[in-house]
C-alpha cells in the first residue's frame, strides 16, 4: 500500500476522526449555500471573480510592481523571496537585527507551506499560534488538518484534555471556558511579542495595502500591539483594486463560514504614521514564490486562481471521509491534489491526484470555478509519462489500446472476459466481488459490475436487423 | 532588498505568462453585476443585519441622546474608563463632561512612550472602548473603522465591551457602494489601516461551535444616530 492508502485507511479506522467529520462537514456546506443564495446575483458575482482572478494573473507582474510602488509609499518594506528557504531566512534576519525574542502569528498556510515556525526556533525565537485552532495545533505538536478548521479533526474532548494538561482547566471544560482560558493565556502573549507574522488574504496593489481575514481578532492584535509586523503573501495574492478585493472578500466569507463579511477585514497599509499611533512601528511585506512560477507555466495556472476558502474540502466525498491528514501534505482536500504537485512537482506528490473521483463537487463549490478535475486528468497523464504509474498499468493500458483498434480482437476479449467472469469466487445478485491481480483494489471496498455476455455491438446489428 | 531574489520572480513571472493557460481571462474586467436597491431604509436593513451576527443596536434621535445614552449604560456597568478615539473624532459634544460629571474618563487609545509593554498593561484592563464609525455597510450589518494618531485601534480591540457610534447618513448599501463611494478611494493612504467590523469576536475552532469574545470583544454595541422612520 502506498503512503496516502495507508493514512487513508487508518483514517477509515479512527471513530474519533469520523465523528468529527461526519458533523462539521455538513455544517460548512449548508452555511456556504445559504450564505451564496443570500448574495445578490451570488452566482454572477462568482463569475466575475474568476474573470479578476485570471485577467490578474495575466499581468501578474505589472501589479506586483504597482503594489511594491504603493506599499513602499506607505512607509511598508517589500521582500522577495524565491523559495521557503529564502522567506524564512529573511523573517529570521528582520528578527535577529532588531532584537526580537516572542513571535506571535495568526493563521498563515503559506508560514505552514514554508515551515516558518521550524526556522524561527532554529533561530532561537520563541513563536506562538494566536489563532485558536491554530494554538491547538502547535499546543499538541500536530498538523492543521484543513485549511480554514485546523483542528476539525478533533473533538471537543481532545481539547478539553489538552488545555488540562497545559492550561490546568477542568478536565470536562464546556467550550466557553475553554475559549476563555485561550484568551487570557495569549491576551499576555500578545501584549509582551516584539513581533507578529501574518500571512495575507490579498494585497491590493492600488493601494499597497495587504488584507486579513479573521473572526477571532487574533489577526488584529498580532499586527497591532507588536512593533514590528512581518506579512507572508504568495505572490498570486495580488487584486488589483479596492473594488475587485470587495467582490473577492465577499465571496471568501460566504465559502469559507458562511458569513456576509468575516468578523475582521483588516486593511493594513503601511506602520503607523504618526510617534504615538498605535500600530507596528514596522511593516514588512515579504512576496514568496516557491513554486508558483512553476505552477503558472502551463496547464495548472487555474490553480493560482484560488482564494483558499476551503469549501472544496467540504464537498468533497475522499475528503469527507479520510480527513486532511491522510493527504500527508500542508493543502489537503481537492485543491491540495492539484497545488502540491504544482508548487513541487510530482515527484514527492504523485499519488496525490489519484485522490479523488473526479466528480466535480468541488468546481461546483469554488467561489471562482477552478476546473480541478480538469487538471487532475493533466497531472495524472503526467505522472504515467513521468513513469510514476504501476508498471502493470502501463502494459496493460497498451495491451488494451493495441486491442481496442483490433477489432476482432476486441470482439474475442470481450467474449473472453465475460465467460471467465463466471469461474470468478464471490458473486451477489451477479455482481462480482473479486477481482484477480492488481484489480482486485475495485473489489476491496465494492463489488464490480457483470460483464454481458452480449456486447454492445452484436446487439445493435441484432436490434438493427429486427428493425422494419 | 535582495535585488537578485526580486529580479529572478519577476523574470520567472514574465517567462511563466508567455505558457499560462489562464482560461476566463479576458481583455478587460467587466464591472461586477450590481446589486438592485433595497425598498426599505438602509437603518432596517443595517438593523437586521446586525443582530444576525450578533451585534447590539441602540437607535437613538440625536448626538445629545447618544451621549446620554452612552453616560447612562456606562454607569450602569459601574465603568470608571473608557478607552476611546479622540474626543473631537467622535462628534458628540459634550460627551467628556457629561461622562466627568459620572466619574468617568476617557482615556486615548495610543502608544507614544518608550515602554510598549507597559503601556499596553496599563490599558488592558480599562472595560470599555468607543470609536465612531466612518461608514456602516446594511447589507452585512457591518461597520468600517479607520486607523491614524485620533483613531487608535486599540479601542476597539483591547477592551472586552466595544461601543461604536454611527450616524445614519453614514449607512452604504453594501461593501461595494462604499468602496465605489467618492473619497474613499482617495482618502485610503492616510490610515495606517482600515477595519471592517461585523459582529464581536467571534471563533467556531472547537468542535464548530460559535463562542464569541474569542481575543477581541465579546460584544458590540452600535449606537445609531438618527432619526427613527
């Protein structure tokens, strides 16, 4: 078994995961359907956000140049970073000149994508999650399982048990005293950090300024009581105007929670400008390919389109049922079996696109229509001519394209296979329920189709010659 | 600024747009569908909104009720400071010696002194905060804060109880009306930030269940000025 077959079907296996699954996942979706039916011309606007998202990716350039002119007016300093390595040495080096010691973040894929925490310790800097799924998660040294809910893989009674561990509360605390006792531990955190890092929902490039997303307001408090503020944006991040970022922010809070706007769209643009004002003393916007370029230069640009609300993996039947963690990867879900082999190509991640059943729930779901399982087909022909598929797949796809175009040939295997299912073990109602060799992966969890005895084509001439 | 590392994205971006299949793109943006008017006042629409997501409106006539409104619920809660925007941001005369006369001080929401995180001890504690909308959004029930050296935004943010005065003429239809509104486009660079408030603070993080007053405040007041119609 490979690596995601065997996270998978351990995820199969876990009561706890299922449970948490089978009641959250229902809940996203009903609150992103109503939330898009109570949009005016929700489904119109949906198309003019994929009209943004590409006609600004089509001059990506231009408008990172526009933004790095207006945020630089601002008073912001604009990085540029090539890889994971190169952001994180660079957060590192801005911390380590100005004698920063506590880091606190809000939520950021992207510092997961780059594995920023990792680096700041390295670099003896002490970094804490605000968000609280994201405290969670680091509190239990785990991963987020999913990119909007990190810890929806957990249940109420994980939580409970960790915070009495760590934060001493009652083993069998109701939710709001769990909340509470987050928000006094890092109400502290937040008033003693040297410096917070965020990453960015959009930057707008009229403006210069940068977007953030939040409910709880730890997004607000990292880029406000800390003098210096460090924002990690993916350079397909960029909108062009204020006009086209409120369409997009709209459509964000309706996918992602099934809110009409998130509690907190923050609008940073620029330090204070003023000795005494309240906001960071320094902001610094650091613009992080790793990848994208790759992923632009071709058939899989589509995938940049993505505004990362995660309503794609709440639709999804492979997600709903194995959770984020099977995917072994920081994106799960739909568009994690597209933007990983993208970003990274296929090598570490050529299973991936086999993780799905290409029903397309999720374009359906996408506030921005991204085709994935269109690109699922490009990936998944790629890594057969990139020799990752099963050497019996290859031969035997040959055996059958060599076959299809003998028609006779055709004719007899067919004939063949349907006389042989009969010796097959394991029938119900006709139906088989093993398969011999590498098919018998059909049969594990589903029985198989009979093959008729007669085929399509001698029952047409049959049917045709009764015909008056 | 690494030139080499900024030099190399934008030459990869150009490369990489020369073999972009980018499907939906076209040659300009259409405008965005526009929303159709709303046949009842936007203080209704705004209303509805806002209890949806879990805000507190008080309707009240004029500025001399709203600081009478404001000095009574303060007294009410036994608050002795309020951490607040500048007086003359707030527009409502005669708030600071109405609130005196209750014992109670509005204390500025800024951090000038050498000491950051003594400063931010000090206000922690402190209740309450006000601000003074710059614009509230009906459709979505939300408010718009703006951020200078006048409009901390600490105040709407440290204290676990926020008060928010917003005037009716003020009241957009949606998001996109006040982003399209004359001024805002070209008034946007001289706030450090902007913030669109909808509702308290708020998290679903544990097992999906709602739990305001996450790390921001846990209740919303907006006090609506206005005639009532």
């Amino acid at each position: 078994m490979s690596g995601f077959e065997q996270r998978a079907a351990q995820a199969l296996h876990d009561v706890g995961l299922q449970q948490a699954l089978r009641r959250t996942m229902d809940h996203f979706v009903n609150g992103r359907l109503r939330a898009i039916a109570a949009l005016p011309h929700g489904e119109a606007l949906r198309d003019h956000a994929r009209v943004i998202r590409a006609n600004t990716l089509a001059r990506l350039d231009e408008h990172w140049l526009t933004f790095e002119r207006n945020a630089q007016a601002n008073g912001s300093r604009v990085h540029w970073a090539r890889d994971a390595a190169e952001a994180c040495d660079l957060v590192v080096a801005i911390a380590r000149e100005r004698g920063v010691r506590r880091i606190v973040k809000s939520k950021s894929m992207l510092s997961e994508e780059i594995a920023l925490n990792k680096a700041l310790e390295a670099g003896g800097l002490e970094v804490l999650e605000t968000d609280l799924g994201e405290y969670i998660v680091q509190l239990s040294r785990d991963h987020p399982s999913h990119i909007v809910a990190p810890i929806v893989h957990k249940r109420l009674e994980d939580v409970a048990a960790l915070f009495h561990e760590h934060l001493g509360t009652p083993p069998t605390a109701d939710i709001p005293t769990l909340t509470a006792a987050a928000r006094a531990a890092l109400r502290r955190s937040f008033l003693q950090a040297d410096m917070g890092i965020t990453g960015a929902n959009f930057a707008v490039a009229e403006t210069g300024s940068i977007v953030l997303v939040t409910n709880e307001g730890n997004g607000r408090f990292v880029t406000t009581t800390p003098r210096i503020h460090v924002a990690l944006v993916g350079i397909e991040r960029v909108v062009p105007t204020l006009a086209e970022v409120g369409t997009l922010l709209q459509l964000l809070a309706a996918s992602a929670t099934g809110q009409p706007l998130s509690t907190y769209t923050t609008f940073i643009t620029g330090p204070r400008r003023h000795p005494d004002e309240d906001g960071p003393e320094e902001v610094h916007i650091i613009l992080v390919d790793n990848g994208r370029t790759q992923a632009l230069a071709g058939d899989l640009a589509e995938i940049l389109y993505c505004i990362r609300c995660g309503a794609c993996l709440n639709v999804c039947p492979v997600y709903r049922n194995v959770g984020g963690h099977a995917y072994g990867a920081v994106y799960p879900g739909p568009i994690g079996i597209v933007v990983n082999p993208a970003l990274d190509g296929l090598g570490p991640w050529h299973e991936l696109p086999q993780a799905s059943s290409l029903c397309g729930a999720c374009t359906e779901a996408c506030p921005v229509r991204i085709d994935i399982p269109r690109m699922l087909l490009r990936l998944r022909a790629a890594s057969v001519e990139q020799g990752y598929a099963a050497g019996w797949l290859r031969w035997g796809l040959r055996l059958y394209a060599w076959a299809a175009v003998h028609p006779r040939l055709f004719r007899l295997g067919g004939w063949l296979a349907a006389r042989a299912q009969r010796l097959l073990p394991g029938k119900r109602n006709g139906w088989n329920l093993w398969l011999p060799g590498p098919l018998a992966g059909w049969t594990a969890t589903r029985g198989f189709p009979p093959l008729a005895g007669e085929s399509f084509s001698a029952r047409w001439q049959r049917r045709r010659g009764r015909r008056p | 600024m690494n030139e080499t590392a900024r030099a190399v994205v934008l030459e990869r971006i150009r490369q990489a747009l020369s073999r972009a299949y980018l499907p939906a793109a076209s040659r300009l943006t259409p405008p965005p569908p526009s929303a159709p008017p709303f046949a009842e006042p936007l203080a209704a629409v705004f209303a509805r909104a806002l209890a949806a997501v879990y805000g507190q409106l008080h309707p009240v006539p004029d500025a001399d009720a709203a600081v009478a409104f404001l000095r009574e619920a303060w007294v009410a809660r036994g608050v002795r400071q309020v951490l607040s925007w500048e007086p003359a941001c707030l527009e409502l005369p005669g708030l600071e010696p109405a609130l005196a006369a209750a014992g109670i001080v509005l204390v500025p929401a800024r951090l000038g002194g050498p000491d950051r995180r003594a400063e931010l001890n000090r206000l922690e504690p402190i209740p309450v905060g006000l601000t003074a909308a710059v614009a509230g959004l009906a459709r979505t029930g939300s408010i718009v804060l703006a951020a200078d050296r006048a409009r901390g935004r600490l105040a709407s943010l440290l204290p676990p109880v926020h008060y928010a005065v917003l005037r009716t003429e003020q009241l957009y239809p949606d998001l996109a009306a006040w982003l399209a509104a004359p001024g805002v486009r070209r008034e946007w660079a001289r706030h450090s930030s902007t913030i669109i408030v909808t509702g308290p603070s708020r998290t679903a993080d544990i097992a999906q269940t709602l739990t305001l007053g996450a790390h921001g405040p846990r209740e919303l007041h907006v006090v609506l000025i206005g005639p009532s119609d």
